[in-house]
C-alpha cells in the first residue's frame, strides 16, 4: 500500500524514550532506527532522561537530573516531564514507555498485568497476587501507568513488535483490533555484506580484532540480561561439547560481567569463555561467530537475531511462548528451535549438530538470509510512517492539527 503523505511542512512528532541509544538494548536500538530511518518525512524531537545519539535532522531534549533508584518513581517523573514538555507544539507524540499520553503507544514487553496473572488459575493464587501489588509501590506505579497507556479513549494507536504481543495486548486491556498495529523490528541490511554496505570484515580478521581464538569454534552470545537472555543454559552446556568450541559473550555492564566471569571461574570454563562487555559495533562480532545461540526465557522480537542471519550465522532460538517471535521463524525454517532453553542437553545437541553438519548448516543460513532481508529498517519505517500519516491526517480533518 502507497504511503498517503499530504502536501505541507514536515508534521513534529514527539518521541517519548528514556534511554535513547542504540547500545542500551533492543526497545532502545528499535526507537533510534526508526527516527533516523523517517528523519527526511517528519521533524523528530525526542525528550528523554539520556542519549548518546547524534543527527542533524533529529532534536534531542534530555531531561536533565534524572533519579534512577526507586525506578517506579522514576518512571512516573519521566511521565510527567515529558507530558509538560509535549502538551502542545506536537502533531503527534509516540511514546515507547509506560505513560498515559502519546498519540502512539509501542509496546516492546508483555502487559505486567498478564505477567502476574498469566499463572493465577486459581481464586486463591489470584488473591495472592492482588495481595503482592496492594503492598508493592513498585507494582501499583507500573499498574496505573500501563493500565492508563492502553485506555481506549481517543484515537490512540497502540503498536505491537510481535503479532503474539498484540494478542496478549488484545486480551488484556479489550483493546480494539482497529486500534492494533503491528511494526516489527528491522535490520540493516549491510550486515549481509552486500556491495553497497560496509566492508565485512573475514571471519580471521574480526577475530583478530576482537582478541578471539583463531582455531575455535565459536558459539555467539549477545545480550545485557545475562540472566533472561539464557546464558546460565548455555555455560552448562559448554562441557558436553567438544574442547575447540568457544563461548563469546557480548553485552551486559561491567559489574554483570564480573558477576559472571566469577561463576565462569567456579564452573572452571575460564579457558573457554571470553566476555567483550559493550560493543558499540557488533558487526565484527558475527563475522567472527560460527553460531549465535539465544536461548532466551523472555523475549518479543530480538533484533540480535535479524542481524546475525543477516550476516548469515547460523541461529539457535527459543520457542514460544519464551520468545514470541518465534512462530515466524519457524514457518520458514530459519532457526534451530530450543524447545526448552533451560536445557544444556538441548542447545549442545543444536550446537554439536551445526557443528559437524555443513549441509545443515548452509541450507539455514540460506532461508534465514532470506527471511532477514524482508525487515529490513527501510520496510519497517515504511509501515511507521503510515501510522504518522493516517493520524495526522485524522487530525487535520478534526481541525486539531498544531
């Protein structure tokens, strides 16, 4: 469908991110790609509490002294600034967090409200849990704001990174399918290597770069929850492999990653694993990486796993509902499925199996690649832009245009 884009001024968007940066996780990266994708067809302003993230087209607005600790207070102050500061000038406001206003709400997690009760079957287990919110400040904060996000007054249009998200979304707040969209993740397709990206570095030369064996076989981790992310499977399954296969780990802050390379240490793999922390670039990692493994216990949409079958790496992911993306994948065959990421039996036999199997290997690679190259950011700002446009033009028509 063609993108309705009225004649006239650029239409000023308010974008709503606490943390507006491209290494701070996936929502974050999500937020970041899509403005500097759509910068040319709107004026961006983005009010947020920090930011490392430099365009010329996009305006960014911090909120100066931020508080971090409790979190739920500081969710609420981060609603309320950004309601001050968006009240008026905007021709929409999309907001990536928990807030009761924004034109565009993009949800990026399960409801907390499903999360809580998705496991209470019972009167008393419901009980239970009703008894934990009245008594957690941290959950009633969270609550009321998520419970006010997906109020279904106005023309708010809520976005989904998942199509499973959606439904949860659906179920849990009666949200209208007519106010439903769905706007997955992307990537950019450079990392295929293709003549008009970067150059790509060889798989010797990335490891070299990266301080990374050079005969191992090397098995790719990329998160900043170490926890969530699955890595705890995936250490226990290090000894069932064979020795010249390697675990690299990247992501997580520098205490996360002294935390685990101290259980690394205990569980005697030190020789094995190797922790990069950060990296603002993770290119280099794919190209040094035989498999990436994300045996997540919790996920929507990760991009980790767009970009390395983009930069045709083989992919172990989790099933539903561990990570929600996952049927699409599956239908086309573009991942080694973990039925249970909790398993080390399950990802070293996915692993050993990647390993000793280059037929396997390369007929995956092939269907992932292709599966990568139809969310590329490109297609996915498209789909965004639509949603600007179709609100804005309700506006107009409202006479409510600023």
């Amino acid at each position: 469908m063609a993108i309705q884009k009225p004649k006239g001024a650029k239409p000023k968007i308010a974008i709503l991110s606490r943390n507006f940066s491209k290494g701070a996780g996936g929502a974050e990266n999500y937020a970041v790609n899509l403005a500097e994708q759509l910068a040319d067809e709107f004026e961006f302003h983005v009010f947020c509490e920090r930011s490392d993230v430099s365009h010329p087209a996009i305006t960014i607005h911090c909120m100066g002294r931020n508080i971090t600790r409790p979190r739920w207070i500081a969710l609420w102050l981060f609603a309320w600034w950004s309601w001050r500061q968006t009240r008026q000038g905007f021709a929409i406001v999309h907001s990536h967090e928990n807030t009761w206003h924004g034109d565009v709400q993009t949800a990026h997690v399960r409801p907390m409200r499903f999360s809580l009760f998705v496991r209470a079957s019972s009167p008393i287990a419901k009980l239970l849990v009703y008894l934990k919110i009245c008594t957690s400040p941290r959950l009633l904060a969270h609550l009321c704001l998520e419970r006010l996000r997906f109020d279904s007054r106005g023309r708010r249009v809520i976005v989904a990174v998942a199509p499973a998200l959606a439904d949860i979304i659906e179920t849990t707040y009666a949200v209208e399918q007519a106010r439903l969209r769905l706007v997955p993740p992307g990537i950019d397709l450079r990392l295929a290597g293709d003549t008009d990206g970067p150059q790509v570095l060889s798989k010797l030369n990335a490891r070299k770069a990266l301080g990374l064996p050079l005969e191992s076989w090397i098995l790719l981790f990329v998160g900043h929850n170490f926890e969530k992310k699955g890595l705890a499977a995936v250490l226990r399954s290090l000894p069932m492999l064979p020795v010249d296969v390697s675990l690299v780990v990247v992501g997580g802050s520098a205490r996360q990653v002294e935390t685990w390379r101290s259980r690394v240490g205990r569980q005697r793999l030190d020789e094995r694993v190797i922790f990069t922390g950060s990296l603002s670039d993770v290119s280099p990692a794919f190209a040094a990486a035989d498999c990436l493994v994300h045996a997540t216990l919790d996920d929507m949409f990760p991009l980790v796993v767009l970009e390395a079958m983009a930069a045709k790496v083989p992919v172990l992911l989790s099933v539903a509902p561990f990570c929600l993306a996952s049927p699409l994948v599956q239908t086309v065959e573009a991942a080694w499925m973990l039925q249970d990421p909790n398993s080390e039996q399950q990802i070293a036999h996915a692993v050993g199996a990647l390993r000793d199997d280059p037929d396997l290997r390369g007929a995956q690679v092939a269907r992932a690649a292709a599966f990568a190259n139809d969310h590329g950011w490109s297609q996915v700002a498209g789909q965004q832009a639509q949603i600007y446009w179709d609100l804005n033009s309700t506006k107009n028509l409202n006479g409510l245009n600023v």
